[in-house]
C-alpha cells in the first residue's frame, strides 16, 4: 500500500506484502438474525491498535446462493477521520477501501454499515484486511465475520381434530389443534362450536416451542345432531366434525305411585325414576287419561338427583281404574290408580280456625295433640292449590293422638317449610303407631326449598282403634301443617293448578335485606340450596343500587323459588368482585332446568371488575317452583348477586 501525505491517499493492494507490520487492528462484522428472508443491517466495527491506521482496505465474503444484495456505507468512525468509502462488488465478495488525508488517523469504532438482503442463513467472512499507518507503513491487521440468520416462517394452522368424534348423551371429546411448525412464542388459535349443544373454550394456546395444544368439546347431551368445530388463525381456518347422539342421556325407568288405591277425594305420592343422576334439570312430561285424577303437566327432577316426586289428586265421585304416563325423551312409563269411593276421615290443620279447601272438605282447627306450640306466615306457600293449609305449624315437642274405627288407613301428613331456609335447619323424625314412617326428614330437601308443599302419605293398619304420630327431634323442632286421615288407602290433594296472583320476589344474594334509593325492599338471601357468600367494599359502577352487587352467593347452587304458576321475567344481576381478568371465572345458569348462560364470564361481557350488569330472561312455571341452577363451566365457580323475579307484562 502507498500513502503520500496529500489530500488524497491512494490506497495500493500489493502493500500486503509491506514492511513487518507495527500494531495490530482488527475489523469485526456483527451477526443479526431476521425473522424471514430480507434485509439485514451490520455494523463492522474497527479496533485501533497502539499505532494509529490512516487507511483500510477489507472483503467482505459470502455465498452467493445466500446474500442477494450488500452494499456498504461509511459509518462514523471514517466520517470522524475525514475518509473516504469506496466499495467493488464481484463474485461472492464485496471489496472497500477507506482512505483520507494521512495526518488523521481512525479511531476506534463503527467503519462502515453494511446493509444486506438474504434469502436464507449465509455465514459472512471478513478477508483481505489492510491497514496503513500515515507513513505507508503496514499494520497488522485481523478481522472476524458475521452471520445473518433468517427465522423460521410463522407458523399457520395446519388442523384440529377430535377424539372420539361421537359422543353419546352429556360427555366431551378431547380435541387437538396443529400447528406447521412450532410457535416462537405464546400462539392464541380461536375456537367456535355451530351448535349451542356442543361447548368449546373462546381460544386455545399453543405454547412457545410447541406445535399442538388441545382443549375440550363438551356436549350437553340434549341434542342429536352434527357439529362443526372451527379453529382460526392469523385468517387460517380448519374444522372437525362431532356427531351427537342423546343416547346415555339419563332415560326414565320407572314410574310408581303410594298408594295405588285412593278412596274419595284424595291423593297419592307418585315418584319418577330415571336410570342414572340428571346432569341438569330434567323436565319430565305428566298425563292421566281421566279427569278423575289430576296431575301436574310436568314435573322436574334437579341436577344430581334421579328421582322427583309430585301428587296424582282423585275426586271422590267416581269408582274407575286411570293410568298415569311419565314421558322423557321418547320413552313412557304408566301406572295405574283405582279409585273407590271413601268412609272414615278426619283433617286438621295447625290452626285455631276450620278450612274448607276447593273439593268441599272441611278442615278443622288443631285438635288431637299433645305439647307443642303453633306459628304462622302470610307467604305464599307453592306446590299445592290449598295454601292456608300450609301457612301454619306445629312445632316443638309434640305428639297425636286419634281415636278411630279398626281397619286400613292412609295416614297423609302435609309439610311446607315456613321458617328456615336451607337444608340441614331442621331434621327430625316421624313414627306412626310406633314404626318409623319418616327417618331424618328434612322439609326443605324433600320439597326442593322453602315455602313448598310436600306430603307424605302413610299407610297404617289399626287393630287398637288408635293412630298415634310421633315427632322426634334431631336439629331444630319437629314441625308439621296438617294431617289428614282417610279410611282405605287414600289421601287428599296437594298439587293442583289454580289460579294465584303472581308476585314479585326480589332477593338479594350473599347479603342481608337492602332498601335501595326508589324504596324498594330486596329480601336478605333466602330459598337457595348449596353454595357459599362473598362480598367487597369495593365501589361497583353502571349501577345506582351498589350494595346488591357488594354481596354475592358463589359455588354450585340453586335457587327453587315458590311462585304461583304463570309466566316470569327473571333478572339475574352480576357483577365481578373477586377475580380481575376476562377467562378467570366462566359458569353456567339454567332456569327450569333451560340453559340461559353458558360459560358466561362476567368481566368479558361488561369490560371490566367491580361494574354490574344485568341478564334478563323469560321463564313459565307450571309446578309452583321455578328452579335456577348456578353450575361450573370452563373456569372457577358461578356466582350472582342478585334474583329479580317479576310477573311477565
């Protein structure tokens, strides 16, 4: 290389062969990866030695097949020296020299940035490095190359699939979705079902380094049917086809009735069976092909449960045999009641007045017993078309004791929980002429809540002339509304449809009775069975009435609400005080037993914790018992925080 102290050094490849080099310098090219084939920008950073370097001379070497394009330009290093940069291309390299005034030497640092185009991984080589000091003389110079390495393409959605790809009643498939090639980070695919009977997550994700996640289709085993499951991303969608059968849906088995002779005007506890637990309320459909006896247009057998109870109620004009059918999903059992007509009876309520129910028979005030104490309500008592029977007790420590004629008998005793609220309050048991008729008896398990009309019909042979009954205490005081006594094996009626005025119940759950600013009185928590409260002194917004979304009962629960029969709208009132991010909390709500919500989740719908937000729906009730059912979905538990029940306009 020559160098002659002017303004322009001219810069000479032969001089590699120079005087032995003074100092060393070294160049050194970065290495960068992109994210897929394109350009790449690269510094080549110089080291000065203990001598100074006035001019450079370096080669940048690559494979064709790799770089498509290098182009070099001076960085700032040569700027701050005042030099010069002149670059050749050839073949697989890309020669510069970098010259200036001799007197300014070049400092340490970026020398030039080499921007270059890739079509895939090229190692770069940095040779034929040069260096002068402003006499000409060589230095010893070093250099070390880079790398440009392209990333592997994003990945796409290659497939879902699911496995079993039938499902038989309420069960769920496990499902996979592939992608071609592992993600490089967290990769959220979208997921939908066509069919509200088959239920998926909103999403699913793949993991960084991974290339499948799965997730869970579950059917409800209400439908027979084929679904599309659809799996999206980045404008890539793939499906998997599901086919739903209802078969392993619970079936009904049985249908049985207690007592199947009934004498007058009276009635019999009949039970369906079904083969397995209900997986959600089950609604099964009622008939009798003879208006002699009457029954209820359906009856509904909860979530867990395999049987339901409801009462057959007989006139007392007519000596016939009638048949009764249970139908569910396709499938009928029938049983037969015989009617005669009725000699021996006595009825008596838990009052100090008589009662005449609508079939003309006459109850009398309480009569008969021995100890005890008697307690009323003005509620209205469901499940039964003869309400004042059930708005007294007696209770406490108590027994009776009736005088009557020697034969058979069918002993009917009439409960409606009028105090307590929950299962669990009140046990106690029953013996009738010293035989346990009833062992650890709860009013509000067997009628399914509070305020609900259940009897229980029990058959007795007298030889003595005497029925005793006896209350045995367990939790709480023993407690009954009415008895009634009818000769033969016959009971009076429960659960006829009759006209009510339809009411308005409000309730606030989790939490004590509240009054809000129009004045109007929401009942502390009350009728629900199951779950657990909750509650904050966190400000709720898009609300006026704050505290009834303080509070909130949360877990697997239900709420069967006595109302008189008639159309409903029901506000279920919501709003997330314990959980801060959408996809925490997702649950489930039936009413009567109709899915409403699925995998709701309070904070996707509204935006945000702590901001209420109402649901409204419609519901009919045909039993006296509306039913809402609060089950897990795809995370945490259910909750609400509040039940508005209004009377349909």
């Amino acid at each position: 290389m020559y160098i002659r102290r002017s303004p322009a050094i001219a810069v000479a490849l032969f001089l590699a062969n120079a005087a032995l080099p003074l100092a060393a310098q070294t160049l050194n090219l970065s290495s960068t990866t992109i994210a897929s084939a394109g350009a790449a920008a690269l510094s080549l950073t110089f080291s000065a030695g203990t001598t100074p370097a006035a001019a450079l001379q370096w080669t940048i070497q690559y494979p064709a097949t790799g770089i498509s394009a290098i182009a070099a330009t001076a960085g700032p290093a040569l700027t701050a020296a005042g030099k010069t940069l002149q670059c050749t291309p050839g073949t697989g390299a890309y020669t510069c020299v970098a010259s200036g005034m001799n007197s300014t030497a070049i400092a340490s640092g970026v020398v030039a940035t080499l921007a270059v185009t890739a079509g895939g991984t090229s190692q770069l080589t940095v040779s034929n490095t040069l260096a002068a000091d402003p006499t000409g003389t060589a230095l010893t110079s070093s250099s070390s190359g880079g790398t440009v390495s392209v990333g592997a393409s994003v990945p796409t959605l290659s497939s879902v699939a699911c496995s079993p790809t039938s499902l038989s009643g309420a069960s769920s498939s496990t499902c996979t979705v592939t992608l071609s090639a592992a993600a490089t980070a967290a990769t959220p695919v979208t997921l939908t079902s066509n069919n509200t009977a088959l239920k998926v997550p909103a999403s699913v994700s793949v993991a960084a380094g991974s290339t499948t996640a799965q997730f869970t289709a579950a059917s409800s085993g209400s439908t027979s049917a084929t679904v599309t499951v659809t799996a999206g991303l980045s404008g890539v969608s793939k499906t998997a086809t599901l086919t739903l059968t209802t078969t392993g849906v619970p079936t009904l088995t049985a249908l049985t009735c207690n007592p199947t002779s009934l004498s007058g005007a009276s009635s019999s506890s009949c039970t369906v069976t079904l083969g397995a637990a209900a997986t959600a309320a089950t609604a099964v459909a009622l008939s009798s092909n003879n208006t002699a006896v009457v029954v209820p247009a359906s009856v509904n057998i909860l979530a867990g449960s395999a049987t339901a109870q409801f009462s057959a109620v007989a006139s007392s004009s007519l000596n016939a045999t009638v048949t009764l059918t249970a139908t569910l999903n396709g499938t009928s059992k029938t049983t037969n009641l015989a009617l005669t007509t009725s000699t021996f009876s006595a009825r008596l309520h838990a009052s100090d007045g008589s009662y005449v129910d609508p079939q003309g028979f006459t109850w009398h005030a309480d009569n008969g017993f021995t100890g005890g104490s008697l307690y009323a309500t003005s509620n209205i008592v469901a499940n039964t078309n003869m309400p004042s029977l059930y708005k007294g007790i007696r209770y406490g420590s108590f027994s009776y004791r009736f005088t009557v004629p020697n034969g058979n008998y069918t002993v009917n005793l009439k409960f409606a929980e009028i105090v307590q609220d929950s299962i669990g309050q009140r046990v106690f048991s029953v013996a009738v002429n010293g035989a346990v008729a009833l062992a650890n008896f709860d009013v509000v398990a067997a009628a399914g809540g509070p305020f609900v009309a259940i009897d229980k019909p029990i058959p007795v042979s007298v030889t003595n002339g005497v029925i005793n009954i006896g209350f045995v205490k367990q939790v709480g005081d023993p407690m009954i509304n009415a008895i009634e006594i009818v000769q033969g094996t016959a009971v009076s009626p429960t659960m006829m449809a009759a006209p009510a005025t339809l009411t308005v119940n409000r309730i606030n759950s989790g939490g004590p009775a509240y009054t809000d600013a129009e004045r109007v009185v929401w009942s502390a928590d009350q009728q629900f069975t199951g779950g657990a409260t909750y509650s904050t002194t966190q400000p709720i917004t898009n609300t006026g009435a704050q505290q009834l979304y303080q509070t909130c009962r949360y877990g697997e629960f239900y709420y069967p609400i006595a109302v008189p029969n008639g159309n409903y709208t029901v506000t279920l009132k919501f709003a997330e005080i314990s959980r801060t991010a959408a996809g925490q909390r997702q649950f489930n709500v039936q009413i009567g037993g109709v899915p409403v919500l699925t995998n709701f989740d309070i904070i996707q719908a509204v935006g945000g914790p702590n901001i209420a937000i109402d649901k409204a729906f419609s519901a009919t009730v045909s039993n006296g018992v509306l039913v809402l059912g609060f089950t897990p979905g795809a995370a945490d538990l259910p909750l609400v925080s509040a039940i508005l029940i209004n009377p349909a306009p």
